[in-house]
C-alpha cells in the first residue's frame, strides 16, 4: 500500500443518539479549492450556533483539523 494514504477529512460535532442530518449537528472539514487547504465548519442550515457545552470539543477539533492541512505544495500531483 505504498502509494496509498488515509486522512480524516471531516469531524461531525454531534449530542449523543442525535441522527447525524439534525439540526446542530456541526461539521468541521479541511477543503481546498485550488489555493491551499482551509477548515470549514458547517452545520445543517450553513449558520453555525455554538452550544457552550460544545465548544471546549468544537475549538479542540479545529485545532485538530487545521494541523492537518498540507502547505501549498505539498499536494500529491497527477503524473
């Protein structure tokens, strides 16, 4: 599997036995529309409504996700 890798790509902030397309449920994503990655965070109604219980998780997530960008540059190429 040399040529091959795994990376999350997306994190869903979720309360316990919630189904995953409620409202409030949070999506943190790394993306990349051509200049660099980026974290995007979402949720079902593109607002993003921060629970206080949920942040302490929240912030450790993106922190999380943006350590996992890849500089410009580091991208893997089509050869």
């Amino acid at each position: 599997m040399g040529d091959y890798e795994t990376r999350t790509m997306a994190v869903c902030i979720q309360k316990r036995g919630v189904a995953v397309y409620s409202e409030g449920v949070t999506e943190v994503k790394i993306d990349d529309e051509g200049g660099g990655e980026f974290v995007v965070v979402t949720q079902c109604d593109d607002r993003v409504a921060i629970d206080p219980e949920e942040w302490p998780l929240l912030c450790d997530t993106i922190s999380k996700m943006i350590s996992q960008c890849r500089p410009i540059g580091d991208e893997p190429c089509d050869e």
